[in-house]
C-alpha cells in the first residue's frame, strides 16, 4: 500500500518513506515526534531535501519545518493544517475514548467514515472501519493513541511567520479534519505558501487525485 501510494511522486526521483518509531512513551508531543524525524533525515542526508507530510504527517513535518528549519528545501503539506478543525478535534478525541474503551472496530469506523466527501462515502468508509479495524486503527498498541493526544492540542498559528521554506498546502473542499478554509489560513500565515484546493474532496479524496502527483513534482522541480 505504501508503494502505491508513493509510485505517482516519484518522478526520476529516489523517495524515502519514514514512520513514527515505536513505542512511543506517553506524553510525547508532536515536536518530540518533529525531532526524531530531524535525527534521521540529518544522518542520512547532508543538505537540505524535500520534504511531504500526509495528514498528522503533514503536522509533524510542518513542526519539523519551524523547529529545524536547516533540513527542509521544500514542503508539501497533504491534507493538513497547522491544527485541526474543531470537528476534527472532536472526531479523533472519540476515536481515542473507543480504543481506551477496546472498541477498536467502532473506533476504526468513525476514524474512516469521517474521512469521505459525502454522505455516501462516509457511511460505505464507516463499514468498512467494522469490517477491517485493523487496517485503520492496528492492531491495538498505545502509539496511535498518544499521537492522537500529541495532536489534539497542538496549534502551530503563532509560528507559521517563522516558516519560511517554500511551501505547497493540499487539501480537500470537504475535509472534516481540518477543513478548506484552514488550510488556506496557513497558506496565508507562511511567508512562501501556496494552497490548492481539490473540488468535492474529502480528507482521503486529495491524495488520491491524480492532478495531485503532476501539482507536486512541477512544485518541486520548479527554479
């Protein structure tokens, strides 16, 4: 599934595809989560490289951008703001509350039946979160869980000024998590942003758009 997902951004490109570590320890924060991304693009890499964050991904390396701005050449925040929308705040809240509780098939079905553009897709993605928690949710360790409350607060408004690397925002119309009109107001808050908003949309609809792949590389590869 990573494969796929990455296949349309490669280009003549080499892309590398890096996780949270895990075993995370609770309480860890999202720039805790930012640096350990630093440590491993620093020792792999000697100059500045670019830089694509898909949802919280998008959050941590937007983080990674304002707290190590030496690493990053260029950003592309995928279906991501510098917090979530309220909406999206209460959803993952509630899908922390079902795993604490065990319920991971109901967790998983609210986690992917808010992730669609319309009614529809919502109800159809929520049946399939009961029929496959696993695939949305894991198989029920806490590092999930303490992303989800690493996020839950974090709101990077005060600090996109200081943002300065040339940044791409994509998202969805629809996008319950974080919402259009935020990824617009980080666009405006960064002093090198772009936005881009994908029409009927939801959070999962933007990534697997095919315009988004051609949007990106001419982002990247441009002077």
């Amino acid at each position: 599934m990573r494969r796929k997902g990455i296949a349309d951004f490669i280009g003549d490109r080499v892309v590398y595809v890096i996780d949270r570590r895990f075993d995370l320890e609770p309480g860890t924060s999202i720039s805790d989560l930012a640096a350990d991304y630093a440590r491993t693009i620093a020792s792999l890499f000697h100059e500045p490289v670019d830089i694509m964050g898909i949802s919280t991904g998008g959050t941590i390396a937007l983080q990674l951008a304002a707290d190590f701005p030496g690493l990053t050449r260029r950003l592309v925040l995928v279906s991501s703001a510098h917090r979530l929308s309220d909406r999206g705040r209460a959803t993952q809240r509630t899908v922390a509350t079902l795993l604490r509780a065990g319920r991971d098939r109901r967790a998983a079905a609210v986690f992917l039946g808010n992730t669609g553009a319309t009614p529809f897709q919502n109800a159809l993605r929520y049946v399939v979160g009961l029929l496959a928690p696993r695939s949305v949710v894991g198989r029920g360790d806490l590092d999930l869980l303490v992303t989800l409350d690493a996020e839950d607060g974090l709101d990077l408004e005060e600090r996109l000024a200081t943002i300065e690397v040339r940044t791409l925002i994509a998202g969805g119309e629809f996008d319950r998590y974080y919402s259009s009109a935020l990824f617009e107001q980080t666009s405006r808050g960064m002093p090198n942003a772009s936005f881009s908003v994908y029409s009927k949309a939801g959070h999962l609809g933007t990534i697997r758009n095919p315009r988004l792949a051609r949007e990106i590389l001419l982002f990247l590869e441009a002077a």
